[in-house]
C-alpha cells in the first residue's frame, strides 16, 4: 500500500488571524483503488472535485500570506465536507454517475476510509484553526472555498459566485456586500445550495465552537484556468483582507444552528 497523503497544509503567518480551507481541492486516489471502476473522464469532472479551486486557494494564501487546508483525495473516494454518520459520505452514485467501487462496500472498508482519509483531513484543519487561535490570541476568521457547476440538469445557472452558511451570519453579510460591490456580478445567497448542514467542515469546526466563518462557492467555468483564478484572487483578496481587519470576526460567539440542537 502507497503513501498517500490526505491533506496538504499549505504554511502562512499564524498569528494572521485567517483560515483558508479547501475540502474538495483534489481528485487523487491511492493506486489500489484504481479509478474506483469509472473512466478516467469521471475524474475531469465535477463530482469528483471542485474544478479550479486547488489554484484559487493556493493563490489566495501565498497573496495572503495566510495558512490553508487542501483536501488531497477525491470526494469520490469519501467526502471530507460530510459528517462520518452521513449516508451520503461515500456515493454511489453522483449526477447519473453509478461508482462502481463504492458499491457494495463493506462497513470494514467504510470505517477504513474514515480512518484513513476523512479523520487526518480533519484534524489537520482543527490543529491548523487551533494554531492560528493560539497565535493571534483571538477567535480565528474560516473561509472556506468551494466551487459549482455553471449548469444543473441543463438549466443554467445565472450566479457567478455564492455565499453559503447556517445562522452565524457575521462574515456573511461583509462577503455578500464586498461581492456585490461589483455590480456585474450575480452573487447567491445561500443559493445554490443551503449552507446548513449538519457534520460538515463548517459545522465541526466553526458552529459547534463559535468561529466567524463563511463558506464561498465559485462558479467553475469562472476559475477553469490561470486567467480566471488570477481574476477571482485579485477579486477575492483585498475582500478577505478587509473582512479580517474587522474584531467582530475574531471573537468567540455560539449560534443555534438550523440543522437542530448540537450533540454536545
């Protein structure tokens, strides 16, 4: 069995007060799991990463001077943006496309990728917010990146980016408004997705402990190549700056969430 990596952090200045986190940046498998029985055009596709935000985040932290957390394995593999008690942690299938080797999976191989994948991703992301915590001496700002697909089921989508989150809308509403300042853009509101979620990155590490957060969606054709996140980081950058230069976005605040009452 190969090394394979579960996560990359990418270093910054930790007392800089900012998190960037990127779960899906990667398609990369362990070779024993092959292609997990799909072509290998599964893989250029957006259910198995989030298509340009590997170069987004990599080129916010180095202009930000700021630390970040990749994912390194494929979301087909096991979805690091899920809780480990989701059905939907390992698909079967995903936008019409059947996994042929995520099905059948025995519970011993589930737990295997739990333990192998989704578990060292996260801790790298809760040591990572811990020391940037330490460090700074306040409540870290998380921003975390995501990107969608520019159609769903052959409707276009008119967004060109969005903001998703639960109820801790501290960081919300300043990332909405610095987006919204270019008046070309089309920027969603919890659209379109909902950002609440119960287990995923934003919950576990953020609403359950009282960190200012938010979590941006790109659109993928928007960041598909060099130009593009060169233009979404110039567009992005003096944006994040402004949120972190912001105490109310370093201090410590729990907010019920909407997926229900925490466990603890």
């Amino acid at each position: 069995m190969q090394d394979f990596t579960a996560f990359e952090i990418i270093p910054g200045h930790y007392d800089s007060g900012m998190v960037l986190l990127a779960d899906h940046a990667m398609n990369r498998l362990p070779d024993e799991y092959g292609r997990l029985g799909l072509a290998e055009e599964a893989f250029r596709r957006h259910i198995a990463y989030d298509i340009g935000i590997e170069g987004l985040t990599r080129r916010l932290a180095e202009r930000l001077g700021v630390p970040a957390v990749l994912g390194c394995f494929s979301r087909l593999l096991i979805d690091p943006n899920r809780g480990e008690d989701d059905p939907t942690l390992v698909m079967k299938i995903s936008d019409g496309a059947i996994i042929p080797g995520n099905h059948p999976i025995t519970a011993e191989e589930w737990q295997g990728r739990i333990e192998r994948f989704h578990r060292p991703y996260h801790r790298a992301v809760d040591e990572t917010i811990s020391a940037v915590a330490e460090k700074s001496g306040r409540a870290p700002l998380v921003l975390s990146l995501h990107s969608f697909t520019p159609a769903w089921k052959g409707v276009p989508r008119p967004w060109h980016a969005a903001v998703l989150w639960d109820t801790d809308d501290r960081a919300v509403h300043p990332l909405l408004d610095g987006l919204r300042a270019d008046g070309d853009l089309v920027i969603g509101d919890n659209e379109p997705y909902d950002g609440a979620l119960k287990g995923d990155t934003m919950y576990r590490h953020c609403m359950t402990k009282g960190i200012p957060h938010a979590l941006l969606e790109v659109r993928q054709d928007l960041i598909a190549g060099d130009a593009g996140i060169d233009a979404w980081a110039e567009r992005l950058a003096p944006i994040f700056t402004a949120l972190n230069a912001d105490p109310a976005l370093h201090a410590y605040r729990r907010f019920a969430s909407r997926t229900g009452a925490y466990d603890t």
